[in-house]
C-alpha cells in the first residue's frame, strides 16, 4: 500500500524549495523549464542533480546532448519563472536575456546564480530521470532574496527577527554642541561639564556615541571617560566622522575608534588612510531611502565595502521613507554588503520611525543609529530599545541607564523630549 497522489503533493508542498530554470541545448535548439527538484551532491567532484520528467522536451534535449545549465531565480524574476514554466504561451527565450555557458547551455540574465553541467550519470526514479551533472563552470551574479516555492505558490524569505540589536548615538553630541555654541533655545542649561557627564552616561549604558571632531571634547574628567558598561565592553565605545585626511592624526594610531567616512570622491583615499593608521571605518551613504535612488546606494555600498570598510550606514534623507521604500532598498542592500554589518539611521517623521525600524528589523538589520531623546530628529534611541524589548530581540545595553541619561537630558534642555517611551518608566514607577 502507498500514499497517494493528492496525499504526496499535498505533503511535498510544506517543504519549501528555491525556484530555479534548467536550461540546455542541442544544435541549433534551446530549451528551459522551471524546476524545484534541485540538490548538491558532491563537493569533490562538484555534482549537482535535477530530476526532469521523462516526458518533457527538456528531458529529450539533455539526454541527447549530455548538457545542463542551471539559473537561480531571485525575488524579482517571478515572471520568468512563470515563462519557464510553460504558463505563458510563445517562446520562452524571447525578450529574455542570455548568454551561453561553455558547454553552450544557456544561463538566463539577472538569475542569482547559475551552474554550468555535463551529464555525468543519469538514474531511472520512477516516471522522473535523476541527472547527476558534474559541474564546469559557476557564478554568482548578483546578491538578493531567492524567489521560493512553497505549497504550490512562489514567494519570498520569511522575515525572521535579529536575536539582538546593537545602537550607536550619531546626534547626541551634535545637538548639544549647537546649544553650547548658542545656535538653540535655552542655551545656559546646557554647559561642557554637563554635556561632557551625558555623552559618558550613553557610552556607559553600552552605546557607542559620535563625537564631532572639531567640537565637543571626549567625554569626563580630564578629557577621560568611564569604562562603558560590561556588555558594550570588546567593541569601540565612539566614534567620529572625518572629511579629510588632515583630521586622522588627532587620532592614535589603532585607537578604539570608529572613522565614519561619507561616501563622495575621496572617500576610499580617507578610507585608505584611516585603515592604514590601524582605524576601523564606517562608510555612510546619505539620503539612502530616496525614490530612484536604489541603484546609486547600493552602487555606493560596493565601493564601501571594496574600500575596505568595517560597516557600511545608510542614512535617511530629509524626505521621510515609508516603510516599503525601506524594505525595497534593505532587501538588496543586506545580502549584498554581507559579511560587512549593514546599520541604517533613520528619523522619527509623522510616526514613521518606529515601522521603519521593524521593517529594517525584518530586512536583517541589526544595528542602528540614533539620537537620545530623539532630540535632532533622528529615531530616539530609547524607542529603538523598547521596540526591541516588545519584540523579544536582545539588545546589549543598559535601558534604565539610558532612560536615566533620558531624563537628565530632559532637565537640561528644558522641554519634554520628543522620544516616545523613555516617560512610561516613570508613569509605571
């Protein structure tokens, strides 16, 4: 007694598989068909194996010319995907770009990935032929989210939550030294000592704080901040941002510091003189979110990373992002920057931020950079950790130290912060 048919499927469904075309030719024909039915077999020799139908002209064609290619999909090629799999009538090559592998087997344009194959065994399985391909010739060609088939439907990733979220103070910093310098409102609550006794507060509740280069000096007494607290200990607790090279050797060589670096024409020759000095950069993309502007951000982060730096920041423009425009942008960016941490800093505008924040959360980000308080219009760094909280993702940093910090930078600027949770600690107490 077996299963049967309905049964079968209907369990092979729940097992969810990446979509890929297996493609071949023989003389003057090509052929393509979507398949699922894909595994590696062997690192040394490199095989692959697909199992094809033993009615189908792909099937035909591959027995007769002992060759295979096969083009992995990406989340945008579902249409291809549905071409290849005889949904759309016509020829299916036509308007899609390709280019013959060496065997000559063709690889579709825009796949993820492609493999390049010379049948090396072929294994009857009931009404399906297992090809075993000895691989040739392989690429990757571009980095995205896979398109999936799940339960007889095509899809993409699941959104799994990051098991902890790191933060990075960018504003604090900027926004008290405007004070200090008399550019705001109430500026005698503000004075050098007190601003000098928040930034260590942050730093030693486990954030790493910016501290403008030719403003603010570092943190406590005598120009020497408090050890950050234990969980923040292993990694540079500040950071500072340098638009030229005569600003670096202000900076001990191999000190705990991170450069941040903005993308433009001489960022790499920066970039390349921070890392000769033994300086961890972070490359910084501005007004990352903006419409049509994906293809020039994620041109900019493969020059970040090429150049050699440790994270690569995309920040949010003046013009406030919606959650899909966050999303669209991360799907491509995340994967692509990897292994380089991608962190994004975006602002709290018409109550975006704290969406923008889990759709990045939900994009694979992990670290993110905001402001204490919210004060600059940046996402305020508290709201980040509460959000976290409610999400059950971990976060190495002292929150009560921080709303603590929260509420001394209240009383010196002199009106109710903008960020939206740092209060409820109090209400609740």
């Amino acid at each position: 007694m077996t299963v049967d048919a309905q049964t079968f499927r209907a369990v092979l469904g729940q097992w969810p598989t990446g979509v890929a075309v297996v493609t071949t030719t023989a003389g003057d024909r090509r052929h393509g068909m979507t398949a699922s039915s894909f595994s590696s077999v062997s690192l040394d020799p490199p095989l692959v194996l697909v199992c094809l139908a033993r009615d189908i002209h792909t099937h035909e064609l591959i027995e007769r010319s002992g060759v295979f290619a096969v083009s992995f999909l990406g989340k945008d090629q579902a249409a291809v995907g549905h071409r290849f799999a005889g949904r759309d009538p016509g020829d299916r090559f036509a308007g899609q770009p390709w280019t013959p592998a060496p065997t000559g087997a063709p690889v579709l344009g825009g796949a993820l990935a492609w493999l390049d194959c010379r049948v090396a065994h072929a294994y009857p399985g009931g009404d399906h032929t297992i090809f075993v391909g000895e691989v040739l010739a392989a690429e990757v060609c571009r980095r995205t989210a896979p398109l999936l088939f799940h339960s007889r439907a095509w899809g993409q990733l699941a959104d799994p939550l990051p098991d902890e979220v790191t933060l990075a103070d960018t504003g604090l910093a900027a926004a008290l030294d405007r004070r200090l310098r008399g550019s705001g409102s109430a500026r005698t609550r503000v004075t050098p000592a007190g601003a000098a006794r928040l930034l260590d507060s942050v730093r030693a509740a486990g954030v790493r704080v910016r501290v403008p280069a030719t403003a603010l000096p570092l943190p406590g007494p005598a120009g020497r901040a408090r050890e950050p607290g234990p969980a923040a200990l292993g990694r540079p607790s500040w950071s500072t941002l340098v638009e030229e090279p005569a600003r670096l050797p202000a900076l001990p060589p191999g000190a705990p510091v991170m450069v941040e670096v903005t993308d433009a024409p001489g960022a790499p020759r920066l970039i390349g003189a921070a890392r000769e000095r033994g300086l961890a950069v972070v490359g910084r993309v501005p007004d990352a979110f903006a419409p049509a502007r994906e293809a020039e951000v994620l041109a900019a982060a493969d020059r970040l990373v090429a150049a050699g730096c440790a994270e690569v920041a995309l920040d949010e423009g003046p013009e406030a992002a919606s959650p899909l425009q966050v999303r669209n942008l991360l799907q491509e960016a995340v994967p692509r920057t990897r292994p380089v941490p991608l962190r994004v800093r975006l602002r709290e505008a018409y109550g975006l931020g704290p969406a923008n924040a889990l759709t990045a959360m939900k994009s694979g980000v992990r670290h993110f950079d905001a402001t204490l308080g919210g004060i600059d219009g940046g996402l305020c760094a508290e709201d980040v950790l509460f959000l976290a909280a409610r999400l059950g993702v971990a976060a190495p940093i002292d929150r009560a130290a921080l709303v603590a910090a929260a509420t001394d930078l209240e009383a010196i600027w002199g009106s109710v912060l903008p960020g939206r949770t740092y209060r409820l600690d109090h209400l609740a107490s």
